[in-house]
C-alpha cells in the first residue's frame, strides 16, 4: 500500500523499475529531470520488499 498527503505544492508520485542503480542515475538524469516542468525529483531506494506471504 502506498499513501501520499498532498501539502500546498502539487506533486505527482510513481513507482518505476529499472535493473540496476546505474539504470536508475541514467532516467533520473536525462529523463525524468528533464522533463518540461520538473522543478525537483526526490528518489527513494528500497532496501528490501516485504511479503505476507511465508518464506
């Protein structure tokens, strides 16, 4: 599950997948900031998914 408060500036939340950390510099730098009305990005890494399901 994924929430998200909005607070007095707009922002848009997305989930991308990409292979490895090196692929995610390279959209981060020359797609997604560069995207025409992008001001900031913030990014955060998942360290480990969690299931309900047992192991």
């Amino acid at each position: 599950m994924c929430a998200s408060r909005q607070s007095a500036r707009p922002f848009i939340r997305d989930r991308v997948e990409v292979a490895d950390l090196s692929a995610y510099e390279d959209f981060h730098a020359h797609q997604l900031a560069s995207l025409p009305g992008v001001a900031t990005v913030t990014s955060y890494v998942t360290l480990k998914t969690l299931s309900a399901d047992p192991v």
